[in-house]
C-alpha cells in the first residue's frame, strides 16, 4: 500500500525525476522542469533572441522520514531529460541533462551536495532551432569499466541521434545520423554492446498509428553512425 510522504510544488511542469546511484548519494535526487513561455513572454523572448522556454533543475535529499529536503534549484533552460551516470567517471558524480535550445550539460554534485556546471555543448551546430529530447549513458552495467570513456546518445526534435564521449572533463562528437523523419523521443544503449544505440518515435503523436524503432551502431575506427535496423509497429 502507497501512501504520500511529502509533496512539493515545482511551479512549472515537471517532466523528469531522478535518483542519484551512486554510493552515499542515494538519498539524492532531481527534478527538471519545462514550461513554453507565455505570449507576453514570448515576445520579449522574440526580441531578446533567447530562449522560448523556461525550466529548473531541483536537487532534492530525502531525510527520514521520508521528508524532502531542498537543496539547490538552478533556473535553465526548458528540460527535457535527465540522467546520472550509473557509476563515478573520472572521481565525478556526473548528471546529464539535454534541453530546449538544443544543449547537452555536464553537472556534478559535490561533496557539500551542490550541482556545478562542468561542460556544456550545442548538440549539433546548425541554424536551425531544435530541441534535444533524450538521453542515456553508456554505463548502465554495474561491472562497467571505469576505465573505459564513457558515451552519452541524444536524440532531439529534427530525428537526429548524436554521440558523444567524454573524457578528461570534455566532450567529443562520435557522430551524428539523421535516424527518423519524426522528433525521435527516445534512445539508449544496448548496455552489454554499447557500440548498440536503440531510438524511437511514437508516431501516435502525430496521429500515426503505431511506433517507429531503430537501432543504430557506432564505428569506432570510423567515428560513424549507421543503421542496422528499423522496424514499425502498431
């Protein structure tokens, strides 16, 4: 039997939840919000060339009993998604987080439970506005070597998957494949073949019947991105 133990207004919508796994940080969380502007803001965002949605990224604790514990709210750009790195990389506990003007970040918690920015990049360098959409690490399996680079896939709103590494607290672009002609909502690794990259499309969105899913794998030696399979659904 559920039973609430504490709520929290987070103001605008919240869109993404999630627990920190990293030893000592367990009882860490966060939360990312989204929210379209309104017209007056809209406006004056038209006028001051930035950005048309807004969002924040709570860093919660939960203390016994079960109460939350706010410790810092960060206002950013709209998010979409979120999600830690399974393991410590390079002595960091890192988030990453993709948003609506189309940029990947690297926060990492702190041992005084503060999120600093560590790295930031505009997914893919075009004119066009777009959205990134989601994201995941390739370090889902506990017995993943941490000295391996770890890779973090993204999709956004024009149907592109991007990888990227990151190594020495920067980033570096594997690739980039146009893998749908609809905003491609979802993608992950294969964790136990993470040269494997799954993408999706819920095509229902755009009254389609039916999902649109496709596999991707990476070349190393190449640095590319092909296709190794596509299969639609109703």
């Amino acid at each position: 039997m559920f039973k609430i133990l504490e709520t929290f207004d987070t103001k605008l919508s919240a869109d993404s939840v999630e627990w920190c796994t990293i030893e000592g940080f367990r009882d860490h969380f966060v939360c990312g919000t989204y929210q379209l502007l309104n017209r007056e803001q809209q406006s004056e965002s038209l006028a001051n060339n930035t950005q048309k949605r807004q969002g924040t990224i709570y860093l919660f604790q939960v203390v016994t009993p079960g109460k939350l514990h706010l410790l810092q709210e960060i206002n950013v750009p709209g998010v979409l998604d979120m999600k830690w790195a399974h393991v410590l990389y390079e002595g960091h506990v890192l988030l990453g987080v993709v948003n609506s003007i189309g940029y990947l970040q690297l926060w990492q918690l702190t041992e005084e439970s503060q999120m600093n920015l560590l790295v930031e990049t505009k997914i893919r360098c075009v004119d066009d506005e777009y959205l990134a959409l989601s994201l995941d690490w390739s370090t889902g399996r506990s017995c993943w070597n941490q000295s391996t680079e770890a890779r973090i896939t993204i999709s956004d709103s024009k149907g592109f998957i991007t990888v990227y590494s990151i190594s020495q607290e920067k980033l570096h672009c594997l690739g980039s494949q146009l893998a749908h002609q609809f905003e491609a909502w979802i993608t992950s690794f294969n964790y136990w073949d993470t040269n494997v990259i799954y993408s999706g499309v819920p095509l229902a969105f755009y009254r389609f019947s039916g999902e649109v899913s496709q596999i991707l794998s990476i070349d190393d030696r190449k640095e590319l991105i092909e296709l190794i399979f596509t299969n639609s659904f109703s």
